[in-house]
C-alpha cells in the first residue's frame, strides 16, 4: 500500500481513506462488470483439438474448416469464427471459437461437429458457458464434489513374496482355540514361525469363525461376523485397502474364491436388510436397496466392489431334516470368465464376467438338468487361450430319465452352446462328475438301479470314462456291481483309482462294525487307448483316497471310523531294479508304508507333494485333537495333539513359471542341485540346535535367577520370625532312617519281583 | 518301573499322600475308607474307620493331610465332618462337625495349626476355617477356629500353606488362584484368571517357593508363592485332576483324564489315563507311565524324590519306585546347570 504514489493535495489520513476506497471500489465493480459466462453466451461454441499452423496457412485451415461445417449441416461465416493466436510462437492456440446466430444453431452445430474426424486429428466441441463452468468448479477450497473421498497412494506390499523363501518352504496354518499361527515346513518336520520384524506373525482378529486360503495362496481370508476380510503380503497385514482388503456381509458363513482369484462369493445366512438408513457407513455405501433379501453376493476383490447379489436358492420341499446349503452353489470357469448356476429341473443360468449379465440375456433352458461341472483347463489351454487360439469352456451336465426319454449326460461348449457330446444313460439313480486336474478325461460316475426295481435306490454303478481330448469324445464304460463311494484321478496322470464295497453294511452306519472295501487302480492303455484295471486290493478298511498333487503317490485313509484310524501310503512307480522293465502295468504298485492316526478327521497333501498332514480336528470332535506331518514315504516327522485344535491349513501355490525345458534340465542335473542343497540341510540343522540350546540356556538361567532369589526372601524372612529352618532339622532324621528303609526297600522289592 | 499295585478301596481314590518319611501311604477314598500302606511292598498297614471302624466317617473322605512327624491325621468327608486320627492306632481322637463337606485339609509346617475348607452347598458358602491343634492332649481340641475366611466369589477348591505358615494359598471353581493372610483371614493377592477351568489340585514345591496347579481347562501352571506370578504353563489335551512336582529330578508329573460321567463311554485310549511326565523348566512332555483304566484322581510324590503314586476312578492305587536310569537321566542334555529343582 506504501507504493500507491502519493497524490498531491491530500493529507495523509485522506489518502489512507482513499486507498480503503480503492480496495472496496474494485471488488464492487468486479462484481458489477464481472462476465456471466452462463448468461449470453448460449450462442457460442469452443471447438478444441483443431491442428496448430502458422500465420501462411490461417486462412487455408479456414477454408477447409468452413467447408468442413456447412458439409456436416452447419454453415458458418468467416468473421463468425475467431481464432486466438499465440504471439510468442506465431502460431495458433489450437482452439477456436464459432458464434452462431442463435442457441438453437449453435445446438445444432455442436451435435453435428464434435467428434467430427479432420484429417488426423479428431475435434471436440463443446458449449462456451459448459467451459467457464467445469474450469471453475470449486476445486480446493474444501467443498470437494460430493463422493469424493482422500486416498493417499499407498504402494502394496509384494503379494507372492513368501514364493521367494531362499530355500522353497511352504508355509502352513495352525488353528488351534482361539491363535492361528503361520509356519515355514522346514525338513523333516522341523517348523519355524513365519515372522515380520524378528516377531513371530501373529493376528488376534483371525479367529474369529474359519481362515481360508485363496486357490493361489495370494490371500489369507478370515470369515467375521460382519464380513470377510482378506490379508496379503509379507505380514498378512497392512493398510487396509491395499494389502488387507475388507468386503461387508453381515453373517457370512462360505466363501468361494473364483480360480484366478479376481472375484469372491460368498454367502450369509442371514439375507441383507434394507441398509439405505443403517449407521454403518459401510453396508449403506456397499449395498443398495435392490440387494434387500439376497443371500449371495458376488464381489470384484481388486476394486473391492460388489458386481451383483443374488437371492438364496428355495429351500428343496418334502425332505425333512436341516436345510443343507449345497455349496459350491455358483461354480466359476477356469478362467474366471463364466460363473454359473444350475436352476435344477429348469436350466443353467451362466453369467459373464465382470459384468454379471446373464450371457445372450437369457439362461441356457435345460427340461430337468440336475447338476453341472466346468472343464478345468491345463496349462497349455492357458497358454493356448493367451495366444488367441484354444477351445471355449465347456461344462458337463446331466438330465434324469423322463418319459419315454432316457437320462442323459451332455458337454456343452460356452459361450457357442453348442453340445460335443451326448451319451444317454439307462436306469439312473444319480450322477457324479469327476474331471481330471487337466481337463483330460471326464468320469461320470453314474449309480444305477436294477431295471424294474420299485425304489429307486442305486444298488450297482457304472463309470463312463470320456476322452476328452480325442476326436469325437471317445466314452468308455465300466460297470460295477457294488457301490462306489470314491473315485480319484491322478493330477497329471492318467490313472485313478476307485473304492468300491460289497460290505452288507455299507451304509447302515452301524456304530463298531468296520465296513471292508475294495481298491482297485485303472490306467489308460496308450495302444488300445482304453482304461484297464492295473491293481486289486481286496478287504481294506481304507474309505479316503487323496493323490499327491504331484501324481505317482496315492494315499489310502480310514477317515469317519471310531475304530480305525489307518493311514497307507502307496506309490504306483516304485521300482526297485531299475534296469528290469516290468511288463506287467501293475506290477509297480507297491505300499511304501502304513501308519495310524488316532482320531483323524481330515488330510491334506503340501503342494509340492512332499509331506502329507493328517488332522484331527475339535470342530469335528475328535476325541484327540492335533495334526500329524509325514512324508511322502510314508515316516511320520511330528505328531502334536494339541487341544482345542480346528484347522490346518496348506498355503497353496501358484503354478511353477518354469518352462518345460527349464524343468527338464533341473531334472538332468538334480545331482548337482541336491548337492547345494545337502549343504544347507546340513547347516541348518546345525542352526537349529544351536538355538533350541541356547533358549534352553536361558531357561535355564532364568530359573536359576527366580529361585535364588525367593530362597534368598524365604531365608530372610525366616530369621525375622525366629523360626527354624525346617530342611535342617528333617534331614538328621532323614539320614538315620531313610537310608535304612531304602535297602530294606530294595531288598524288597526284589523278593516280590521274583515272587 | 514295575508299579505296585495297592488294592483295598471299593470306590474311586479322592486323595492320597506320602508321609514325611515316604514309607506310608495314605489314601482317601469315596468308600469312606482311609487305608494306610507300607509304600516299600504295597502291604496294607489299617485301616481309619471302615464298616466296623469306631469313629469312622460315613460317607466319602474327600481329602486326608499328614503332619510331619506321622503322628496325627486329619480328614475331612462327605458327612460334614473332619476328624483327627492317631496313626499308630488308628483310633479317631476328635471330630468337627460342619454344616457342609470338608473338601480339602491341610497341615502347616510347623504341625500345629490346620486348615478345612468346606463346600459350598444348600446357602451355605464355602468357608476356609483355621484351627490350632492341641498335640499335648489330641482328644481336647478347640471348636472355634482362630481364623474363618468366608468366601462371596467363587467357591475355593483346594489350598495350601506357604512355607512359614503365614499364608495360605487357594485354588478356586472358577481358575482364580488367591493368596489369603491367615492372621487377618483377608485376601492379600490373587489371580482371577489364572486358570480357564476349575482348579482340582494344588501342590507345593519341596521347599514350598512355587507350587503347582492343576485344572479342568486341560493346563497345569507354576506360580511363585511369594507373589503369585505365573512362571511356567504345561498344556495337555485332557483335564487334569492333579499335578505334583518331583523333588530332586526338574520334572512335574500331571494326571487326569475325560471325566468320569464319560468314561464308559470312551476306549481306555480315548480316555488318556496316563500320568505325564513333564520337564518342568522346559514345559516339554518327556514321558508317560500307563496302567489305570479310569481318570486319575491324585498323585502324589515320595517326598525325597525316590517314588510316586496314583489314585485313580477305578479304585486302585499304583506306587511307582523309580528306576535308577531315572536318576541317572540327563534332563538337560549337555548343558548340565548346577539347578537346584
């Protein structure tokens, strides 16, 4: 204000008047000849994106923008159209502005011309008003548009990180009462706290319902009463939002990630109220009214979103009982690309992702359709579909015996619709549906009933084996005449494995009787190309077959009993000459081990096929809950009852980023691998006592610190009350007697030994 | 380790102790029975009361205390009475009587003065009662104790004298573990929480520091006596009834077993009736020793280390004389500390 040069005549309190005049004088008249850019100027349209020329070619781009307009139906007049001009580099700014006549011109005009193509470049119109309007939004001064909400950029932890562990350990879960605890799977069953920052990872909100991992292991989901939430990285934990991602459903009880996990389902008991009034910000911001009463919903986990709820099947009338959920109820592709669901009797409603719409508008109608299941894809699929070449998916379905038309099992192709196969089945009870891991072959295992029997109850079966990858889907069918409770294909392999039981007390479920079953293994004929029977195992107790993710091992377990709690280990390879061809296919099949596990209620392989874990878990009231760790050879490496115990869990993996070729020569040089690798063994065994010594080094020390010091307060206290020291005075008599009784004793007890 | 099996009860064991010397045992049992037992043969010393018994109790002994010179005993049972017995015959010199059971008993160092808790039962709360005893004259003993703590929480289960005689500490339904002034009769410290269970046994260390606690929630823990502070947890997969801690050697030996209304129930595997062997600094499970086939109701240690025994639901006692390869056993490996256990 000092610098207003000082006019002559005035005083300077006049001029301090002044000054206060001319600071109030501008901003009124600001105000009063400010520019109403959204009053007047209806007529007038900026027109962006126009190219940049220099002053020779002006009144070329004119001409041709003129042609240009009154070509596309809006005419103008040159002295209509300004152009602002960049003195500095002679040039044009790139945009002009067009001055119509009236509103309704200029309204014309601007449908007709924006997004009009001009040689290369493609030009965008837009009202003059709607311009000075959107530049001068209110931007920070606090009044944010509405919806807007601050998210500092918060970089995400490494989501695979535990795949870089140095000597490829796979971790494992524990759950016992009320702790979950993650561990690495060292050698031998020797197992080590995962940890973040020297502390063992530890989380008190995980035990709250179940923990689920997600199908690649990237997510560690724990069910909550409110919802779900799902943990990633190195801690399992982080900013939410970023690595711990949290998705509202209040009483949510399953969930189902799809296979490549970009979306989750899950399910609650309780169908979603009508949130719109609800304090909790969350529910009212992730449900809308139209969710009200739905008991599915399906989520986008990266946006964290929902893409649509659905509502829960009606309960199935006439049969008594609790209403069971049968889960999954929505099943993915392979490829997340479909999630579908069977309307039994009516159709298969597929819908495509991430939309959600249902695929053509409209459900496949399938007259009586039961069940389905997709083809899983291998590999080479994958790879095949990312070159733009590869089948569509494609799921198997089946449809029971209706008048004057038999029962039928169909592969239907999707998104074609097209059907690849059909087989018609005679005297069906039910079908079961077993692809193997690669989308090879396809068991249906199909329970019939006698022909004129009067209940449909299925006394024998058949399994009808289709070739999936050969020309014409080639079937071939076994039949049995007993019941099959379990059918297994190898992952990988083209071999599976059935148990089978004649035992007059299948299913009676008589409590002390044992049920014996029988095991058979079949393998494909590469020359005949069809399955034949490999191995027979008569009279086992074995109900639980479970094939190492790896294939070639199998394992056979008495799962359910109170008696028999059996664990075998088979291998279907095992050689022990390795230069004598066997030319028998069976010949191979040999059980490497067998071993107990009191009160087993579950069993899982690691994902490297190396260990196996038998649990026990109190959710299923084992009568000693804990978990056992073995090998694939069948030696158990840890055994741990633990109270309280509910589950264990694998962290799964993703699929190896090795190349065939790369494996291939791991394979041819597994001597020199393993000798690196003997080494570490070695070290780290090393290690390990080294620190089981030293904690018990301290235990040690701090007992010895503890008792010093209360013996030393006892003594002290003691003399204060003037009371004899009590050791003291039993030890004289200790000395004469005991020591007499003591030979006595032995002589003693020897004379009853003998006796 | 060939046991030594002591049959003479009818009805399940409730408590059984060493006496100083280790060479008798005396076991309480719910045939209202006390029997005591030559501990180096199993040979049946007598009996305390019995059908023909004069004086006897009538109804199942809950608990029996020994003083240190083997002279007296002390038992309290389900007919709402404590007595006080001479050993050497066997006569029954006093009786208290109660308006409930006597669950637990207990002698203090200096065997002068005695401890009764008894149940809480038909409006009656649980009430801790101190007496002096007359050791001059036995059959002339008091009726009004010198001290009562009458107890508004959870009702106490078990209790213990600390080693000067000063405090008494309890063991209560709830898992709390108190620490009681036996002058003043008032709380001075307790835990609340100490265990999630009801607490079934508390035994003290040879020279009484800590003492050790069993309970239904499956665990058994060491606390300091001085401060209650928890020093060491041994967790197990089935409810504990006792526990003790072996002198000389650095273990604890814990035993129970699935409840008795569900023993019939369950396989004697399914049951888990063995005594556990505990290392005591390192909380590992170093041993079992098989044998009952009911729920072991008491353990109890030779007071120099050299034996224990078991009582058990199925009315059997088993005196187990240690061999010498427990002895010579190296608990602690290589790193062989001057520990005094």
């Amino acid at each position: 204000m000092s610098e207003i040069e000082k006019i002559d005549g005035f005083t300077e309190e006049e001029q301090l008047d002044f000054e206060a005049e001319l600071q109030e004088g501008f901003t009124e008249i600001e105000e009063r000849y400010a520019v109403d850019t959204q009053q007047g100027f209806e007529n007038v349209l900026v027109m962006d994106n126009i190219p940049v020329i220099d002053e020779s070619k002006k009144q070329k781009l004119i001409d041709r923008l003129r042609q240009l307009f009154a070509k596309a139906g809006a005419p103008i007049e040159e002295e209509n159209i300004s152009m602002p001009w960049d003195d500095k580099a002679a040039t044009n700014k790139g945009f002009i502005f067009l001055t119509y006549p009236d509103a309704q011109q200029a309204e014309n005009a601007l449908r007709a011309l924006d997004g009009a193509s001009f040689g290369k470049s493609t030009l965008y119109v837009n009202r003059f008003g709607d311009i000075e309007r959107y530049a001068n939004l209110p931007v920070g001064e606090g009044e944010l548009p509405t919806g807007w909400r601050e998210k500092p950029y918060v970089e995400k932890d490494h989501l695979r990180s535990w795949l870089g562990d140095s000597a490829g350990r796979d971790q494992y879960l524990t759950f016992r009462d009320q702790d979950v605890s993650i561990w690495w799977n060292g050698r031998n069953g020797t197992a080590e706290p995962v940890k973040v920052d020297g502390k063992p990872l530890k989380n008190n909100k995980w035990g709250e319902l179940y923990l689920q991992w997600s199908p690649l292991g990237t997510y560690l989901s724990s069910l909550h009463r409110v919802g779900v939430a799902l943990w990633s990285g190195p801690k399992l934990d982080g900013t939410i939002g970023v690595n711990v991602l949290r998705f509202t459903h209040p009483g949510v009880r399953l969930i189902q990630f799809s296979p490549c996990e970009n979306y989750l389902v899950t399910w609650s008991e309780e169908p979603l109220d009508n949130f719109e009034n609800s304090p909790n910000a969350a529910l009212r911001e992730t449900f809308g009214p139209e969710d009200e009463g739905n008991q599915f919903v399906i989520w986008d986990i990266k946006a964290q979103r929902v893409l649509r709820t659905f509502p829960a099947d009606k309960p199935i009338q006439g049969e008594d009982g609790p209403q069971q959920v049968a889960w999954p109820s929505f099943k993915w592709s392979p490829d997340d690309a479909y999630i579908a669901k069977c309307n039994v009797g009516t159709g298969i409603a597929v819908y495509e992702l991430p939309g959600m719409g249902l695929m053509d508008k409209k459900s496949i109608k399938i007259e009586g359709v039961q069940n389905f299941e997709w083809c899983p894809m291998s590999e080479k699929d994958f790879a095949a579909r990312k070159a733009g070449k590869g089948k569509e998916c494609s799921f198997v379905y089946w449809t029971p015996e209706a008048q004057n038309q038999p029962a039928r099992v169909s592969i239907m192709s999707i998104p074609s619709r097209n059907i690849l196969r059909a087989k018609n089945l005679f005297n069906v009870t039910d079908c079961k549906f077993y692809w193997q891991n690669q989308g090879d072959f396809l068991c249906v295992k199909v329970d019939r009933h006698a022909r004129k029997a009067k209940s449909k109850k299925a006394t024998f079966c058949n399994l009808e084996l289709f070739r999936v990858r050969e020309k014409d889907y080639p079937v071939e069918v076994i039949e049995f005449k007993d019941y099959v409770p379990q059918f297994a294909w190898e992952p990988q392999g083209s071999r599976f494995a059935i148990v089978s039981s004649n035992d007059p007390n299948y299913g009676q479920g008589i409590p002390g009787v044992v049920v014996k079953y029988n095991i058979d293994f079949y393998q494909l004929d590469q020359k005949k190309g069809d399955f034949i029977p490999i191995k027979h195992l008569d009279s086992k107790i074995a109900n639980t077959l479970v094939w190492s993710p790896r294939g070639r091992h199998i394992v056979l377990a008495t799962i359910g009993s109170s008696q028999k709690f059996d664990v075998e280990f088979w291998d279907l390879d095992f050689v022990v000459d390795e230069r004598r061809e066997t030319s028998e296919p069976g010949a191979n099949v040999t059980m490497l081990a067998s071993g107990e596990h009191y009160g087993i209620t579950d069993i899982a392989w690691d994902p490297s096929g190396r260990y196996l874990t038998t649990h026990a878990s109190s959710w299923r009231s084992s009568p000693e809950p804990g978990f056992c760790i073995w090998d694939f050879k069948g030696q158990q490496l840890v055994h741990q009852p633990m109270d309280r115990f509910k589950q264990f869990l694998w962290r799964p993996r993703p699929p190896t980023l090795l190349s065939k070729d790369q494996i291939k020569k791991v394979r041819k040089e597994l001597k020199e691998f393993s000798r690196t690798f003997d080494e570490e063994d070695a070290a780290e065994e090393n290690r390990g006592s080294a620190e089981k010594l030293a904690q018990r080094q301290r235990d040690i020390s701090e007992w010895n610190a503890w008792r010093a010091r209360n013996n030393k307060k006892l003594e002290e206290r003691r003399s204060e009350l003037g009371k004899a020291k009590k050791v003291v005075k039993e030890d004289h008599k200790d000395d004469e007697r005991v020591e007499e009784i003591v030979e006595e004793m032995i002589d003693e007890t020897e004379e009853v030994v003998v006796g | 380790m060939k046991p030594i099996i002591l049959q003479g009860h009818e009805r399940s064991l409730t408590q059984i102790v060493f006496n100083f010397e280790g060479d008798l045992l005396f076991s309480a049992s719910k045939d209202s029975v006390v029997n005591a037992w030559f501990t180096s043969n199993g040979e049946r010393l007598g009996t305390f009361g019995g059908i023909k018994g004069d004086g006897g109790h009538n109804g199942t002994v809950w608990t029996v205390a020994v003083d240190s010179q083997t002279r007296f005993l002390i038992t309290g049972a389900a007919d709402n009475t404590m007595k006080l017995w001479e050993i050497s015959t066997g006569k029954c010199l006093f009786t208290w009587d109660f308006l409930t059971a006597v669950k637990r008993v207990a002698w203090n160092e200096e065997d002068d003065t005695i401890l009764s808790i008894t149940e809480q039962r038909s409006g009656q709360p649980s009430i801790i009662r101190i007496y002096k005893i007359n050791r001059d004259e036995p059959t002339q003993q008091t009726t009004t104790p010198i001290t009562t703590m009458t107890l508004s929480g959870s009702k106490a289960t078990v209790a213990l004298w600390t080693p000067l005689s000063e405090y008494i500490l309890t063991g209560h339904e709830s898992g709390k573990v108190a620490k009681y002034d036996v002058k003043s009769g008032e709380e001075v410290n307790y835990i609340d929480d100490a265990h999630s269970g009801e607490i079934t046994d508390i035994q003290g260390s040879p020279d009484g520091t800590y003492f050790i606690t069993s309970s239904k929630d499956k665990t058994a823990r060491i606390f300091d006596s001085e401060t209650l502070e928890e020093m060491k947890v041994f967790p197990t997969e089935t409810p504990l009834n006792s526990a003790c801690i072996a002198p000389l050697r650095p273990y604890i030996i814990l035993g129970g077993g699935q409840d008795a209304m569900s023993v019939t129930t369950t396989s004697q595997r399914a049951g888990k009736f063995e005594s556990r062997f505990w290392h005591k600094l390192f909380e590992e499970e170093v041993g079992r020793v098989k044998g009952h086939f009911g729920p072991i109701n008491t353990l109890a240690v030779h007071p120099q280390g050299k034996a224990y025994a078991s009582g058990a639901e199925d009315g059997f006692v088993r005196v187990h004389w240690f061999d010498e390869s427990y002895f010579r056993s190296r608990p602690f490996g290589d790193l062989e500390p001057e520990v005094e256990v």
